[in-house]
C-alpha cells in the first residue's frame, strides 16, 4: 500500500488530509504537507501526529532550528540500530518495540525494525485508541491477528 494512503487511513481521525510526504527519517517518523499547506510530524514511537507548521515559510524556519533538527534527524537512536540491525531494507525504519508513551526505553533493547507503513498504521491505530486516555490511566493490549 502506498505510504500516503495509510497515513491518510491511520491517522485521519487527528484532522490531517496528508497531500505529500515531505520528509522521512530511519525511525519513521514523517512530515507530511496537507491538502491545505499545512506541515505535520508523525512521530510513531511517541503516538503523535501534530501540526508543526502552518505555511511552507515557517517550516524553512523550523527546518532551520538546530533544536528541532537534532530531534528530527534522530542521530542516536539510528546509530544504535543500524549497529544492532545493520542498513535497512527498503521501505523499512528503525522503531520502538515499546512506544514511549508507555514507557517504552529510548535504549537498545527495545529498538527493533519494521517496515515503514506498518509502523504508521499501528502507531496512527493505537494513538486513537488510547487518545481520549487521561495520563496514568490503565490499558490492557490485546493483540489479535
């Protein structure tokens, strides 16, 4: 499937109308620019897809933010798989095995890698899933072929 049909199938229910993917990193996570010229992230290994830029001109801005490129580019993270995984295949990224937000370790054990769209439609899944959750609130995942 096409990576911009399962963003829009994935994570729609946040607002986004994803028109093109601008960008990607080895971890997976996008920008995407909406049908209205609108710049957004998604961030699989935190559950989040959020607006980061409302024009193409405060993005070059952002994309100039030495902060949000050295969130962005990962470095750290993509160094620790690419030693426990090696080059990536195509169409794959790095990934949390544990999403941060629940509690999931930035750390070595719990990197492994999946293919890129299936790492955005699981985090876009599990995102609406728990998204109306207060923090601390208890989950219980079940997992079902």
């Amino acid at each position: 499937m096409d990576l911009l049909v399962t963003v829009q199938k994935s994570w729609s229910w946040c607002g986004i109308q994803a028109a093109k993917i601008v960008a990607q990193n080895d971890f997976g996570n996008l920008i995407v620019l909406d049908d209205v010229g609108t710049y957004w992230r998604i961030c699989p290994e935190d559950l989040y897809c959020e607006i980061i830029a409302t024009n193409a001109e405060e993005m070059d801005e952002l994309s100039n933010d030495e902060e949000f490129r050295t969130d962005w580019e990962m470095s750290t993270l993509i160094e620790i798989g690419q030693e426990l995984y090696g080059k990536l295949p195509p169409e794959h990224c790095y990934c949390l095995k544990v999403p941060s937000i629940w509690g999931g370790a930035y750390s070595r054990d719990n990197i492994d890698t999946m293919t890129r769209a299936e790492v955005i439609a699981y985090s876009g899944d599990l995102a609406e899933q728990i998204k109306d959750l207060p923090d601390g609130a208890n989950i219980k995942l079940t997992v079902t072929d």
